[in-house]
C-alpha cells in the first residue's frame, strides 16, 4: 500500500524543487522514480540470478 502525500499550496517560505507546486507533475514525477527503483531492484536479482546458475552450472560440471 502507498500513501502520497503532496503539496497544494503556494508557500514563499517553502522552496519547491521544480520551482512552482504542481501536484499532478509531482505525483508523475514520484511514479516515475518509484518505476525506476523498481527496475533496479529487478535488475539487481537478475544479476544475482544469474550468478547462481552460472555457480550451480559449474558445480554440476565438475560432478561429471
């Protein structure tokens, strides 16, 4: 389960990063990083996938 919690109002004593609120921009913006650390993560089990096997290869290999 998410929660978003966005900001919908001008505040001058409140830098935003993209200048200006927009919280349908900063929704799309965090979605999009979440998608990315996403792919990360599969990414790096993949990576770690593939050394097993590559392990378990060998290992059957010299069993012959």
């Amino acid at each position: 389960m998410q929660f978003y919690v966005l900001r919908c109002f001008d505040d001058p004593n409140v830098v935003h990063v993209d200048g200006s609120v927009n919280p349908v921009r900063d929704k799309e913006t965090i979605d999009f990083e979440l998608q990315l650390k996403d792919l990360e993560t599969i990414e790096k089990e993949c990576n770690v996938s593939k050394k097993l096997l590559r392990l378990e290869s060998i290992k059957t290999r010299k069993n012959f």
